[in-house]
C-alpha cells in the first residue's frame, strides 16, 4: 500500500516550505522517523521524516521545489 508523505505543520505561520536536499531516494529503505528531506521554512531548517517503515517510491517535489503545508512531498510502499 502506498503512503502520501505531506509537508508537517509546524507552527502558526509557516505555510511554505523549501525541499533543500533530498536524503533518500526511490528504492531506499527507510524506518519510521527517518530524516527524508532537508526543508527551509522562513524562519528555521528541519527535516521531514517517514511516518513509518516502508519503501521510498516517488518523490514528488524537486530539490530547490516549494510545498505549502499539507502538500504531498513524496510517497512510501508499506506493508
């Protein structure tokens, strides 16, 4: 089953994040709380992490490419 990773909400007012560099990509492995990518938000960096064990299979924002919260990042194969 696939699983949609979407960008946290982290505070009031971040609305925007920037993928700064991706740490995994399609094929990897990943255990839950895993650092996924590197972001930017306008005050501070962090990491957005796998919700849970699974397989990395697509990633849907490019480095340098902009989310608003919510928004698909990239998405897992779990079992």
């Amino acid at each position: 089953m696939e699983r949609e990773v979407r960008v946290p909400k982290w505070g009031l007012t971040i609305e925007q994040v920037k993928i700064v560099s991706w740490l995994k990509k399609p094929g990897d492995q990943v255990e839950e709380g895993d650092a996924l990518c590197e972001v930017e938000t306008e005050k501070s960096s962090a990491d957005i992490e796998a919700p849970e064990a699974g397989t990395v299979v697509r990633l849907v924002v490019d480095e340098g490419g902009e989310a608003a919260v919510g928004d698909v990042v990239c998405t897992l194969e779990v079992s």
